[in-house]
C-alpha cells in the first residue's frame, strides 16, 4: 500500500499560484488526470533554449535535472512554442512535459525546433490537502452571465499571433494613461497560464490585473465557450472602479485558444470601444481586418512588427484605413488614438 507523504519542493510553477502552495506539499499518489489539477514530478532533463520556470513571485529560476517541480495539468497550442495536451490517465512513475514557463504539465505532441524536446517531468503524485486532491479550478472566480450594460469602456489588444507585440502596446497604454491620472484595470483572457504578462500591466500602473487563471483555467485551449470567462474577469476588474479596462487575448485571433467566443458576445462586443491590432507583416494586418470587422470589432489601431517603419505605416493608412502606431518609437501616439476612441483628452508627459 502506497501512503501519502510530504515533499519540500524546488520549483513552483506561477500556473498554481491560485492555491498558494508551500514549501513543503503533501503528496498522494493517487492522480487524477484532469485539467487544473497540481500534481508533483521530478525534472528528469534541461533545456537551454527553454528551461526556466515562472515562479509565483514572477521570477524566473532554471530547472535543473532532479529538481522537485510542481505544476499543473492542461494543454497548450502554442505556434511558437509546444503542442500538447492533459494526459488520459495518470500514475506516480508517468511522464508528462512542462509545456509552459508557467508550469502546465502534459503529454507534448509536437514542439518548435528553434526551442528543443521539452523538458520531461517523472510523476511523483498529486497535491493534496486534508485528503482532498487541489485543482485550481477550486479557486475559480464566480461564472458571470451577463455583463452589465452600463460599466468601463473596453480597450482590447488583440494580435494575428504570439510574439505580435500586444502585451507591449498594453502596457505602454496603461504606463501613459495611468501618468496622465487615469485609473486603469488590465486582464488576460485568453493563452497559457504565466503570470509575466499581468506583471508587465501591473508595473506599468495597472490598478488592478485579473486572468483566465483566476477562472480555474491553466489555459483556454480546451474551453470552448471564453465569453463566461471574459464576463467574470471583467467583472472582478471592475470591482477596482476603474475609469477604463484594457483586456488582452493571448496567443492570435485564430488558433487553439478560442478567442473567437470572447469576440462573439454580444455584451462584450456593446461595451467595447476600442481595439488595437498587433501584427507582424501585411498579410496578417490586412487579415486581421477582414476577419474581426465582419464580427464589429473593426481595429481601431495596428502595431507590431508590421509599423516598424514606413513600409508597413503607409499600406495600413492607404490601404486598410486604419489608425497606425508603434508601440515602441511612438507610444504617446498609439495612446492617443486609443484616447480618441474613448472620448478623453488626457494629458500626456511631454
């Protein structure tokens, strides 16, 4: 008989930090293959284009072979990244690849080359307290069905993929509006579960930052409907009193993270009033148009790559009709669009 027994851990994966785990976990070797749930494995590899672990303070540490690692299950479509997805079953001595810098555990299927074999974890059990096995899902946010008509405005940042740039133009919309005294609240609602990107709204001035995570979700691969998610983020940020609510969906608007639901709801779509759009290059600017103004959300503003000089600026102005910004040379420029859209007039550093 196999009995459980308490584990001082190594690494802590940012993906548990709903459950605010300890040092030292008590450990049952009876696992359950489900979503959400926090499981214990020792790193059996390194990887050097890959191998560091998100911990829940955000900082980053490297794995090291024989480390005591704990994360949670689920899935993950990254183009940039690795595929995998929550194993069918699961027992102690099983193998499951850390998918995510966040800590989310699974079977990968397929990888980028330019990023190597992920890291394989060798499974030691499943977290438990007072018996119970933790899921993450247990601290999940209240479902919303409905967001309420009157209520902040909505600023989504959306891209064609990861590594467009959105987390980027965010923050620097917030830093900017944030100095110029308005009070902003930021989420993530869609993407795989880290914490580095809610930090980046946060150090910039957010007021308040919530995400997919607080929903009980180590990613939004395997949630079809994302609009319940979306309302009781957004619901929670506007607890904080914001004057506006900036909202990224990571990863693109097409891909394995439905974002397509979040788009498609009718009482996000009413109170949304801005959007910008990041890209990497014309295709996917011009793309990007024709796929979200026939659902109304016709960006308002294109950054990214695709604005990195004059190549890009003037097709999008000539030819797509769109307000233009880069994040990165021209920040105030981009925030006043977005100013503009909500009808304010906010004073910017000089």
């Amino acid at each position: 008989m196999k009995f459980n027994r308490k584990i001082r851990l190594d690494r802590t994966g940012s993906a548990t930090h709903p459950a605010k785990l300890g040092s030292i976990v008590e450990v049952s070797p009876k696992c359950v293959a489900e979503e959400g749930a926090i499981v214990v494995g020792r790193a059996l590899g390194e990887n050097k284009n890959y191998g560091e672990l998100e911990l829940p303070s955000g900082r980053k540490a490297k794995i090291i072979a024989g480390n005591l690692v704990a994360g949670v299950l689920g899935a993950r479509q990254a183009l940039l990244g690795y595929m995998g997805d929550v194993p069918k079953s699961l027992e102690p001595g099983d193998h499951v690849h850390l998918l995510n810098m966040g800590g989310v555990l699974g079977i990968c299927e397929s990888w980028n080359r330019d990023l190597g074999p992920p890291i394989p974890i060798e499974v030691l059990g499943a977290v438990v307290r007072n018996g119970i096995p933790v899921n993450i899902k247990d601290f999940a946010l209240p479902p919303c069905a409905e967001l309420r008509a009157e209520g902040p405005p909505l600023v989504l940042i959306l891209g064609t993929c990861m590594n467009a740039g959105k987390t980027y133009a965010g923050s620097e919309i917030i830093r900017l509006f944030s100095v110029a005294g308005l009070k902003v609240a930021s989420g993530k609602l869609s993407g795989v579960a880290a914490l580095r990107d809610l930090l980046s709204m946060s150090d910039n001035g957010a007021i308040a930052t919530a995400s997919f995570i607080d929903c009980g979700l180590p990613s939004t691969v395997n949630m079809k409907d994302l609009a319940s998610v979306a309302r009781s983020v957004i619901t929670q940020l506007e607890r904080s009193a914001p004057d506006l609510i900036l909202l990224e969906l990571g990863d693109g608007i097409i891909g394995g993270y439905n974002t397509r639901s979040i788009l498609e709801d009718p009482s996000i779509l009413r109170r949304t009033r801005a959007r910008v759009l990041c890209a990497n290059d014309l295709v996917g600017a011009w793309g990007g148009v024709g796929l979200l103004e026939p659902m109304g959300h016709r960006p308002d503003v294109i950054s990214g790559p695709v604005t990195d000089n004059a190549v890009g600026t003037r097709y999008i102005n000539d030819e797509l009709k769109t307000g233009v910004a880069n994040a990165r040379s021209a920040p105030k420029e981009l925030a006043r669009l977005i100013a503009n859209c909500l009808g304010l007039n906010p004073e910017f550093p000089k």
